[in-house]
C-alpha cells in the first residue's frame, strides 16, 4: 500500500467517512523524541556523519526501506536494499502500461491528506506537483441497495425514499458522519497514540459497527458509513477517518515519489533479490536470497524489514522471533483490497452530470483518474476492498469480469459500450504483499507496540509498523525512524 494503500476507502468527497507512540524510551536517552512534532522526519533534518559507520541491509524498496536508506546513507552507513520485485515503490504503484493516449491510475497508495506535512514535504523535496484528488464541479452518486442516488456539488442526496429513519433523512447523506461519530474524531486524532485516555481506549474493544448501533444508527445507514468494515474497530476506523481530510495526488502518478527516492539510492539498490531465510547471529544478521534463480547472502550489523508481515510469517528465521513478535507477525490484519482500472473510449457519466466518482454499498468506491485532464477517453477505477475484495479474489478472470462491469455498471449505466479494457490489481494475491492495508480489529490495538519493537539488530518499518497504517505518511516516517534507531547505537 512500503506499501501502503492510502488509508480505509474514503466514501464521501466533502466529508470525511473512514474509515503511546512506540515504546521506545531509550530514545529520550539517546536525544530523539518521536513526539507529534515530526520535523524529525522532515527532508532537511539530516543526520551527521557518524565515525560508527554500520554495514545495514534493508529489506524491501518500498517507501520504508527507501526513506530508511536515505537516512542512513546520509549518516554515512553502508547500506544495500534487497527488493523482490522489478520496480522500486511496493504499494506506491502507478498503473501506465495497457491505458493508452498517455492515460495512468493508481493500483495502490492514491491520496496525500493536507495533514500529512511529511509526506507533502518530501513531494516538495524532489520537485513533484501535488493536485486534488476529487473535483469541485459536477455531482457523484452512491448505490444503496441496488438504487442510485446523486449527491450535487454544493447539496446533498434526495434520500426521502430510503431505508433510513426520519431522524436521519433529515440529517442527510453527508451528516451521518459527523452526526454519529464527529465529537470522537476530535478527540482521537489521526495517529495510533499510547496516550489516549481509558474512555477512548475502550473503543478498541468494540465494532464500529456495534457503536453506530449503541448510537441508534439505522442498518442502512451503518451499511453506508462502513460499506465492509463492519468488524474494524471502532477506534481504529475513527482514527482512520480523520485523515480523510483535503486530499491531493502528485501530478503525474505517485510512483514519482519513490522512483525520486529509487533514483537517487540506485546503486545501493538490488532487484529481482527475494528473501529466503533470516539468520541472526550474535553480531550480525545474515539474509539468504534468490537473484535469478541463484542462492545468495549478505551479512549485516543490523537490518531493516519492511516485508509486511503477511509475507514475513512465511520466511524461516534463527533463531526465533520473540513470542510476542511472533503472535503479531503471524495474526496482523491485512484487509483485502483489489482496484479495477477501466479504461473508457469516453467520459459518457458526463452527459448526465457526474463527475465519476461514487461508491456502491456492495463494497467499493469509484475514482474517476482522468478528471481535470485532457483527451475524450476516461479511466474509472473501482477500489474493492473486505469481503467485496475476497469474493473478486476468488473468481476466475472471466468470472471476475463479469461481476466487476456488472457492479460498475449499477452506478455508472452505460459502461458496457464505451469498455475497452479492464486492468485488476489483487493486493492479497501479490506473493509480496498479501494485502493492502493494516486493520486493527476488536482487541487487537494493543498489538501495536509488539509490531514496530526491534527484535534485536532486527528494525521494523512500514505502514504495519508505524502511527498511520495503510499511509505513505506511515511507510516514510517507520522508515527514517529505523534509521535514527540504528545511527543512536540502539541496536
């Protein structure tokens, strides 16, 4: 989704609707505090030279690995980033090939929240342009039980002949948010805390969907709010949703971001390298990988994994995790994710007065990539995600098809003659991800500690190990953290 997804699907384009730090003490010791003050990870707080220069290996060229690298390295380490796949990015992926007339969309990671100063920092760094996600102009439309209803710009949904209570009619579409869960976003924030107080803790133990219904939420509208996230956790799903807020994209596809980083680290970068097997020995770590169906190894005073632990839990390791590493890397959430990409022979959604964005209460939400760009063909995207996204990932091609111009075609009708090709991305079935974002369920938020403590000369990075899962924000801040963890002798 580094990999990080962006965050739980974003239903509404005005509203946001989605869906203590780390216990590392010793850092006040050292002299670096991952306070809420992030300058720290900023591109111009730079690390000095050390004289205990390491020799470091990174697993994984995704926006964790790749910010962790550029920091040791400008701390004079020396560093070597093993990637599996061909590309820099992870789940910063920008789909180019198979669209035509220049046309691209988003396979993972698609917004930039305004909050998330880090990351619109480092865009800034290396000269890319940032623009909004959604239109201003035109309307969408959400599916609610096989019916069409188009939100206006500047209004809100006629939903008199829907399943809500009166109470909620009145509070219309746009409102539910904040009606049921606006006072608690306030006092959350968007960022996994230690310091949050018992009243809100609590939330952790409880749905969201079991909230909404605490606070007389019709099923209608908890199938709206939630569109599949029923089981997240309630304070997991109000964090999340605070950062849907003011969203923007980099113009020209976010792969720039990390391609800027990639470029800048290539000759420390090795592709085509899949990680075998772990050794940690008492003054090293050894990694066993394949390169071109060849068995190789590195050995390094210390490591960052980036590897999202449900690629992880697969990997031989020696000796073994800690229990309580072990229990989080093997049972952390992955929620199901799958973007279909559509490419149209025009933007026919137009001519009825829609801006092509929308969402279906089956479980997915549609971005319209070519708003605001030139050219007559189009590109509708539709981000399927929970058990909408496990159904999709268990039907053949053909199958799939089928089912996902059907789905499309409910909310956008017409879809089937403009078609001309469709372009699936599976976060669950990529071998090296195996999922497109972290969910923390009932229970489950006190893992949090567990899975970004270092097991001995073993850091951990990546939106899974950091304060804002499934965010390039998270992937780039985990990163630069590691890094600062190893240069201050902790490991």
């Amino acid at each position: 989704m580094a990999n990080q997804s962006d965050g739980k699907p974003t239903l509404r384009t005005t509203k946001h609707s989605r869906r203590a730090f780390l216990r590392l003490s010793a850092w006040t010791a050292a002299g670096i505090s991952f306070s809420r003050d992030l300058s720290w990870a900023l591109p111009k707080s730079s690390l000095s030279p050390q004289s205990n220069r390491k020799k470091v290996t990174v697993l994984g060229a995704g926006l964790a690995g790749l910010s962790a690298a550029w920091e040791l390295r400008r701390a004079g380490h020396n560093v070597t980033i093993l990637e599996a796949q061909l590309r820099p990015g992870g789940r910063v992926h920008t789909i180019r090939e198979g669209l035509s007339d220049g046309l691209y969309a988003e396979a993972g990671a698609g917004r930039i929240p305004r909050t998330h100063n880090v990351t619109r920092e480092w865009v800034k760094y290396f000269g890319l342009e940032l623009e909004p996600f959604y239109p201003t102009e035109a309307s969408q439309i959400a599916l609610l039980n096989g019916r069409r209803f188009k939100i206006p710009p500047n209004g809100d949904a006629d939903i008199s002949g829907a399943a809500f209570t009166p109470h909620e009619r009145k509070i219309g579409l746009l409102n539910l948010d904040d009606h049921y869960y606006g006072d608690l976003t306030k006092k959350i924030g968007g960022e996994i805390r230690r310091d949050w107080p018992s009243s809100i803790a609590k939330l952790a133990d409880i749905t969201m969907a079991d909230l909404l219904r605490q606070k007389g939420a019709s099923d209608e509208a908890i199938r709206y709010m939630l569109l599949g996230f029923e089981d997240d956790a309630a304070l997991d799903f109000i964090r999340d949703s605070v950062n849907h807020h003011d969203l923007s994209k980099i113009k020209g596809g976010n792969d720039q971001l990390p391609r800027a980083f990639a470029a800048k680290l290539s000759d420390v970068i090795r592709y085509g390298c899949a990680v075998e097997q772990i050794e940690r020995r008492e003054n090293s770590v050894q990694i066993a990988y394949r390169r071109a169906g060849m068995l190789d190894h590195v050995e390094a005073e210390a490591v960052v994994c980036t590897i999202p632990f449900g690629v992880l839990r697969k990997i031989p390791i020696t000796p073994e995790w800690s229990p309580e590493k072990r229990k989080v890397i093997d049972n952390l959430y992955y929620g199901p994710a799958e973007r279909n990409t559509y490419q149209v022979s025009t933007r026919y959604w137009e001519s009825e007065g829609l801006n092509g964005f929308g969402s279906s209460d089956k479980g997915f939400e549609i971005w319209h990539s070519t708003h605001g760009k030139p050219g007559r063909r189009g590109v509708l995207q539709a981000f399927a995600y929970e058990s909408y996204a496990a159904e999709l990932d268990q039907l053949s091609e053909g199958d799939r098809w089928d089912r996902v111009i059907h789905d499309m075609d409910e909310v956008h009708p017409g879809l089937q003659p403009h078609l001309e090709t469709i372009i699936t991305k599976s976060w669950t079935n990529d071998p090296w991800q195996r999922g497109g974002y972290v969910v923390y369920h009932v229970g489950q938020q006190n893992w949090y500690p567990d899975v970004c403590r270092r097991e001995g000369r073993i850091c951990f990075a990546g939106e899974h190990a950091s304060g804002w899962p499934g965010w390039m924000q998270g992937a780039i801040t985990s990163g630069i953290k590691a890094a600062k963890e190893i240069t201050a002798e902790l490991v």
